[in-house]
C-alpha cells in the first residue's frame, strides 16, 4: 500500500462526502507582496494601509482573490488532483475580510455527480467554506470538476445534480468591510466614478494588455498550494490533448481583475462570486486582455453601493475585436458582485 497520495477518482466521491483539508496556511505579508507582483492588481484599499485605515479598518486586507486561491489551493489534493478540467463556479461569497497573520483552512462536501457520456470522466460539484484561525467562515463557494476515473469499468453513480441560484440576491451581499466615515479619497484610488456613475448595460474596456510567462503561472499556482497536475508536470502533459501545462484558471481571474483596475479602480471590494466558467485554455506566452458589462446596480451599507459585474477575458485579442464568448480567443466569464463608494455619502 502506498502512503503517497493519488488523489480521488471520479467513482471515488459520494454525495453527502465531506472532506477536511490539510493544510492550513497562514496568509502573510509576504504572499501579499509576492501576489501583487504576479498580477499587477493596483487596488488601494489592498495597497495601502493607510488608505484601509480611513475606511477603519485596521490595516489593508487581504485581496479577496487571493484568499480565495489560498482556499481552492487547500481542496486540490482531495477534489481535483485528477481532475482533467475546472469548469465552473457558483453561489460564492466573502463573509468576512481576512489580515495578513491570519491562519486559513478548508472543508468541502460533495454536492452532486454526474459520469459523463464518455465513461472515462465525471463531474464532481462542492460546496467549499474556508475559515479563519478563530473558526470564523470567511469564504463560500461552490465548484464543479471534471475528474478522471480510476477505473473505466466502475458504474456511473445516479446522477446528482445541485439547484444552484443563478446569482447571490442583493438582499444576500455581505456588508461591504470599510466604513469610510466621509473620508475617502477618489484621487488617491485612482479613479473619480462612484457608484452613480455607473449604468446598468455600460461596457467598459479594461485596455491594458499582460502576457503570461511560464515562470510566472508557477510561482503563482505554488503560491496558492495548488498540485493539480495540468499545471505542473510537463512530461505527463505532453502526452495529454492539448500537449503542454495549462494555465491555472486562477491566475486568469486574478488577472483578469487586475486589468479592471482601469475603468473600475474604486469597485476594489468582491462582494460575491455568482458565476464563472473557463472557457478555453491559457498557455504561457498568451497575452490576456478584459473588459466588463454592468449587469445591476444595489444599494448597500456603509456608503456603499454594489455593482454586478461580468469580467470577460480573452487571450491575444484585444476586447475591442472580441468576437463573443463562443470564439477561441475567449477565456473567462466571470460574474460577481463588487462594493463601491457612493459619491453622495461623501459630497454634501
């Protein structure tokens, strides 16, 4: 028997599983730093301490994205080490902001199942919550993997499928962390458009252009803890479909929303995941570029509004010839929901 670890296979999950992840990682500064080097994100209230402080907060907290990474980072040994795709997410929410010191956990459960046609993969769907040291939920979300099977004589499982919302209700948003007390300041962020300068159908177009190294989407998955296979090991790679190691679709995401900088740097706080997909691979030397669409508009707390976004991404076109989510060029969809200052709490 071997005490290495090969992960699960698609027969191996049961719905109503529940798994504890090992290990819980402390986030520090030092990953903060090294996160911003990997993507460029420019966002204030997670730059500057300072800046964090007149929203009275301690000190800058961690970007969402990036405890979001920590936390799928945890999942990956137990969910989709085998996995040949992740394809999606759903119903996510940030419940709590998350310091640099903080300790980070993970437990999912097993959702549904469905063995595809081909009775060689499976989709596994999870409901993860990460939490901090003090056992305080901090993140939620929902996946769903397809996994390899072990063995391609194992019987499908009876279908599972979970209902999920198609977006997290306005009424549902977690109360947006600042409280900016008539203090906060457009220019220092980058940006004069608040909250009322946003309509609802308005697409804007994030511009700026980064191009993906292969050194740098593996420091960046190794940041996260994330051994999933199709990230790391080129020998078994080359013998796969696509014939190379592909691009974490985190590294997309965070990206994606670093380029959003420009055009949405005073929307900094996610909110909620309420849907994403991977649409095509990424390979080191890709170029991703991303606009969004304001899908809805809310009001919230402490002077705050949410804006519903959809963030699409695309590789080696710029947005302005994108030519739809169904062309090879398209990478991300991804939908959330993000708080931003409304200028009237601050502008008698």
């Amino acid at each position: 028997m071997t005490k290495s670890n090969p992960g699960l296979y698609f027969e191996d999950f049961q719905v109503g599983m529940v798994l504890r992840h090992a290990t819980p990682k402390t986030v520090t500064e030092g990953d903060v730093a090294l996160y911003t080097a990997l993507t460029g994100s420019r966002y204030a209230l997670y730059s500057s301490d300072a800046f964090a402080r007149d929203g009275d907060l301690d000190a800058a907290p961690v970007d969402p994205l990036l405890v979001f990474h920590t936390v799928f980072g945890k999942t990956v040994p137990d969910i989709s080490l085998n996995a040949v795709a992740n394809l999606g997410y759903a119903d996510g929410r940030f419940l709590a902001p998350v310091f640099p010191g903080d300790t980070l956990s993970a437990i999912s459960e097993v959702i549904g199942v469905k063995e595809n046609s081909n009775g060689k993969t499976g989709v596994v769907y999870v409901r993860t919550t990460g939490f901090n040291q003090q056992g305080e939920a901090i993140l939620s979300y929902v996946r769903w993997v397809m996994v390899q099977k072990g063995d391609p004589s194992a019987p499908a499982p009876t279908a599972v499928i979970p209902k999920l919302p198609d977006f997290v209700a306005p009424q549902d948003l977690p109360v947006p962390a600042p409280a900016w007390s008539g203090t906060y300041d457009f220019e220092l962020a980058g940006s004069p458009f608040a909250f009322e300068d946003y309509q609802i159908g308005e697409c804007i177009d994030h511009v700026d252009g980064m191009t993906v190294e292969e050194a740098e989407h593996q420091v960046a998955t190794r940041l996260y803890q994330n051994t999933a296979k199709v990230h790391f090991d080129a020998v078994a790679q080359a013998q796969s479909r696509q014939g190379k190691r592909l691009i974490y679709g985190g590294v997309v995401i965070s990206i994606a929303r670093a380029l959003a900088f420009n055009g949405l740097a005073n929307a900094a706080e996610i909110l909620a995941i309420n849907a994403g997909r991977h649409i095509n691979p990424l390979f080191a030397g890709d170029t991703i570029y991303a606009w969004s669409e304001v899908l809805d508009k809310a009001l919230l707390g402490n002077g705050h509004g949410g804006l519903r976004l959809r963030l699409i991404a695309t590789k080696n076109v710029s947005a302005y010839d994108f030519q739809g989510p169904d062309s090879p060029e398209a990478i991300l969809e991804f939908d959330y929901w993000a708080a931003i200052p409304l200028r009237s709490s601050f502008i008698s």
